[in-house]
C-alpha cells in the first residue's frame, strides 16, 4: 500500500510537470530528478511512520492503561 501512494503522488507531480511545460511554465528545482527524489522521501517517510506505530501499538509502558494491561498479564502468565 506504501508502493501505491508513493506512485500515485510521483505520477501527479509528474503529470503536473508535463503539464506545466506544455503550457511553458517552467520551474528550476521541479524537474523529474527532484519528482523522484521526493518519492524516495515519501516512501522512507512512510515506512518510518509504520514502523513507528508498530513500536507505539506493541510498547506497554506509553500509557496508564497499557501498564495495566502489562501487569495483568503478567499476573496471568501470558508475559
């Protein structure tokens, strides 16, 4: 799913650069190099916030609630 949004928003700035050459507007730093660069910090963009939540969901000491849940747990032995 990562992949597609990074396609998707890379294949509309593309577009736009296209589009914005037909009608002779040019920009210096919108070129297709910088269009790719941004899709590579997109897509490192969006793997690090996954990775992020994942450590978020699975970490028990973010909240009052999760620690209890951790003591609880650990009471029954399942930690």
């Amino acid at each position: 799913m990562t992949k597609d949004i990074v396609i998707l928003v890379t294949g509309f700035l593309s577009a736009a650069l296209l589009f914005l050459g037909t009608i002779n507007v040019y920009f210096e730093w919108f070129t297709q190099d910088s269009i790719n660069a941004f899709g590579v910090l997109l897509g490192a963009g969006l793997a690090l916030g996954g990775a992020l939540y994942g450590v978020y969901k699975n970490t028990y000491a973010m909240t009052r609630k999760a620690r209890k849940q951790a003591e609880e747990l650990e009471r029954k032995g399942l930690k």
